[in-house]
C-alpha cells in the first residue's frame, strides 16, 4: 500500500488553523498531499470530482472536517459523505474547538470515524496531529470506488 498517494481533503474554514494542521502534519514527516477546501460546499463538490485544480484526481482517501464553518457546517457535509454510495467508506475524522460530549455523540452519530478537539494550546494542537500524522501511517485506509 502506497502512503504517499493517499491524498487528505482538509475542511477548515480558518487559514490560520488550517496552515497550523499543515504544518504540523508535515512536520511528522506526512508527504501525503493535503487538498484544502475553504468551506462544506466546496468540500463536497471536490469529493464529487469537482476539482477545478485537476478534474481527473482520484478521491481523497481520508477527509480532516472542521464542524464550526459557514455555509455548510461540519455535520452536514458528513452527512452528506455517509449518505453517498461512493463516498460513505471514506474515513472522517472531526475537527473542532469544543469538546462538548453532545458534539461529539453527534458526530459520532453521524458516521464519523474520529474526532479530534482543536485545543487553544498550539503546542497541544501540534501533538494531536503529530499523533494523526502518525495514526494514518501505520493504519490501512479502505480502496474508495
């Protein structure tokens, strides 16, 4: 299985916050390619092939969601990938700054395959994900149609 060509969609609306997982995912040595989208709709047209950067581009194979974005938030773009023959094996791991259990039952609910709080703490921030970084090496991602 080939890492390097597993390609990761990050949802985050915030440019800071989404430079800062970037950083800190390559920091761990992730060559993956990061695709980003700004917002949920953007988010969903990428995953139906809507790529405008490169029409042709295989799904990606895992998807970072920040829940808290305008347009169209975290669990409803969730949603709608769980409710998408092509796309429901595709893994999902949440993004937020609140670790309000609620949230969390509900994105759990909603199909996610993870969830990740977005502590204030960069440093903390930067350990999570050094943590994810090193989780999507060692785990075996499913094939996406």
């Amino acid at each position: 299985m080939h890492h390097e060509s597993i390609s990761i969609l990050l949802v985050e609306d915030n440019d800071g916050h989404a430079k800062l997982i970037e950083r800190n995912l390559r920091k761990v040595n992730l060559l993956n390619p990061i695709v980003r989208a700004a917002d949920g709709v953007e988010a969903i047209e990428y995953l139906q092939g809507k790529n405008p950067n490169d029409p042709g581009a295989a799904p990606p194979r895992l998807v970072l969601l920040d829940i808290d974005m305008p347009r169209m938030d975290g669990i409803e773009v969730l949603s709608r990938i769980k409710s998408d023959e092509r796309l429901r094996r595709t893994p999902v791991i949440m993004l937020t700054s609140t670790d309000s259990q609620a949230e969390i039952d509900r994105c759990y609910q909603s199909g996610a395959n993870g969830y990740v709080s977005k502590p204030v703490d960069i440093s903390k921030l930067g350990e999570k994900l050094r943590r994810l970084g090193l989780f999507l090496e060692i785990v075996e991602l499913p094939e996406v149609a």
